[in-house]
C-alpha cells in the first residue's frame, strides 16, 4: 500500500507538471516605441504617463479601470529577449517584446510592458480584432480572454516603476499542423498583420525555439604536421587534404547550429588552386545587439590563429567551422567580426578581416542543409 501511495503521488506530480509545461512558439524583441513624457501627479506624488494613442481612441471611452498587481516577471541574464528592455532604462524609446507559447491546452501570446512611470494612463491589450490567422488555410482563432481581465477596455496601470508586466491573451490551441501565423489586433505591440514561423519540432520547455544537434562533419586528413611554425615561412605550415566539401555556394555563405554548449558557425571557401593557404580563428567574435561578446572557442580540425594549406582541386567549395561560446536561443540576429591578421610574406599574402552585420540567426540555422557533405564529381 506504501508503495501505491508514493506512486500515486508520483504520478499526480508527474501531471501537474505536464499541466505546466510551457512551448514556446516564436518570441520577438518587438518595436521601439517613443515613451511620453512623465508627470508628477502633486497628490500623490507618483509619476504618471499618458499613453500615446491608439487606433481605438476614437472609437472607446475610457472604462475607468484601472489594474493593479498585473503579473511581472523576472528577467535571468541569460533570456535575450529582454536585454533591450532592460538597457532603454531612461531612453526616449523602449521595445515591446512578446512570446507566443502554448499552455494548459491554449495558445497564449504573452505581450511584456516595462512600466515607465508609477501610473500609465490610457493604455489599451486587445479586443475581438485580436486572432492568430494560419497563413496556409485561412483560419483565424480568436482571442478568448486576456489576463488580466482587460479585453475591449482603455484602462490605466499602477505599478512599480520599472518593473516588466507579462499582459496574457488567450487563443485556442494552435493544430499541429499549423507553421505560419499572423498576428492581428494587438496595436500597442504593432502586431497587427505581423507574420510569424513557428517553431516546431525539437523543443524544449519554458525556452524560445529549440536547440540543434551538434553537427557532423567530414574530418580532413592532416597531411604535414606545423613544426617551428613561422608565419612568414609557408614551409612550417600545417597541410590538409579531403576537406569537408560542400554544393558550391557563395564564398562566405554561412550556417549556424544552436546547441546549450556551444554556438557552431561553418563558412562556405572556395579553392582557386590545387593547394592553397587559410587562416581562421584567433580573435573572430559575434557580438549581439546590447554588445555582449561570444568568443571564438576553437576551429573544427584545423588550427586557430594560425596559417595552413589545404589540397583539392580548383572549383572545390568546403567548410570552415568555428565553435563560439553559446548564443542565447532568443536572439534575433547578431553580428560576424573577423579581425585583420598579421601580414605575413606569401604569394598574394593577405589575411583581411570582415565584419558581417545583422545577420538573420534564423536564416543561418535554414542554411544549414547548404553544408551537407557533397563528394566532389569530375568528368575528365
């Protein structure tokens, strides 16, 4: 009986966190929107802001409600969504992110509010135009609910100054079979028509998207080990041959893999001659939006901050693959920095650095399909 109580306990537990179980679906850090100027009210002394309209000022007379202890949330250093939000802290302007997940048996399209004043005035969430529109089949799902209760209203909000609100709209569940959704009829988050992927497959809960696999690649035999290397005496050089090849893409094409331990980066190069000489690595870094930096851990078989041949033929196209620290799994883009090295003598000697900005992670981790092992093929 003992052991049939502690696995009915078990079990009950086991539902109740699968009850909730949070999937996030897509999250965005939202649009920058100018903050109104705050004003002390001489009563109370708190500091009040008078939202900026909306299209439905015209059309709704103030309800009079006025919300207090809406949810907020925590902010851990690691979630990017609201770095943003958190560093517009006495800026003119200030983003609006949101999260669309899946809970307890709904569609929640969560929409954060930092507050800027100890009372906001005039605010508004959503109403019957709120829906989730499939892309594919045409079917909206509409709002149901908001938390707290605020739908159809204008309201007000009293508040700690600062603090991130978590405002909740509730939509029926999304079918599986759903992968494209727009969003409508959240104007205060410009979602209003706003196209969204989601994310499904290997996801994990209480995340954003979803983390990859560590990627398999062709490893290049080492042909000619560095000895003494000098960089001006191409003779110390490593030598490689049967690189990891690829479809030929433009040079400098690149495809990214997300895992919890590492953010991988390959780089499509071509090869011009039967042998020829590359370096990578070193200093190389991404850098995202708030200008967090993501170093340079390792390059995948070959050496890192120095010079190395690699045998093929010309026309050949393989992958470079830098292994960075790990990127959070919100980001929306990040920027690619290369820095110069150091001159070196060599036929044609040049190590220039690059600098790729607004990278889409989004496109990068689609390309990654680009880097799939191709043997070369040749009709002689």
């Amino acid at each position: 009986m003992i052991i049939f109580s502690l696995l009915a306990v078990m079990t009950a537990n086991g539902l109740a966190q699968t009850k909730n179980d949070m999937v996030v679906l897509e999250a965005g850090n939202g649009s920058w929107v100018p903050i109104p100027s705050a004003e002390i009210d001489k009563k109370t002394k708190k500091s009040v802001v008078h939202w900026n309209r909306t299209e439905k000022d015209d059309w709704f007379e103030p309800s009079g409600l006025v919300l207090e202890n809406v949810p907020t949330i925590e902010t851990p250093g690691a979630d990017a969504l609201f770095v943003d939000i958190l560093n517009a802290e006495g800026n003119a302007y200030m983003p609006m992110p949101w999260r669309l997940t899946e809970e307890n048996g709904e569609t929640v399209l969560h929409c954060y509010f930092r507050m800027p004043a100890d009372i906001v005035d005039n605010f508004w969430l959503t109403d019957e135009e709120g829906c989730l529109l499939d892309k594919e089949t045409g079917i909206s799902y509409r709002a149901r609910r908001t938390e707290p209760d605020c739908y159809y209203k204008r309201f007000g909000i009293k508040g700690k100054k600062g603090d991130i609100l978590d405002f909740k709209i509730f939509f029926p569940k999304l079918p599986e079979s759903v992968r494209e959704v727009a969003i409508y009829g959240v104007p205060n988050w410009y979602l209003r028509g706003r196209n969204v992927t989601l994310n499904r497959g290997n996801q994990f809960y209480g995340v954003a998207h979803y983390y990859d696999t560590i990627p398999e690649f062709h490893h290049p035999t080492q042909i000619v080990e560095a000895k003494n290397y000098d960089k001006d005496n191409f003779f110390t050089w490593s030598e490689y041959k049967d690189a990891h090849l690829i479809k030929p893409i433009p040079e400098g094409t690149m495809a990214m893999w997300l895992t919890p331990e590492a953010t991988y980066v390959a780089i499509s190069t071509e090869m011009n001659w039967r042998r020829e000489y590359f370096g990578r690595g070193g200093n190389t870094i991404l850098i995202d939006k708030s200008g967090h930096q993501y170093k340079c851990k390792d390059v995948i078989d070959y050496p890192d901050d120095t010079l190395f041949w690699v045998q093929g033929y010309s026309g050949d196209y393989f992958a470079i693959v830098l292994v960075f620290e790990p990127l959070p799994l919100t980001l929306e883009s990040i920027t690619y920095i290369e820095p110069e090295g150091e001159p070196f003598k060599a036929n044609f000697a040049n190590w220039s650095g690059e600098v790729k900005t607004g990278l889409s992670i989004k496109e990068l981790r689609q390309n990654q399909k680009l880097f799939e092992y191709f043997p070369r093929k040749m009709v002689e």
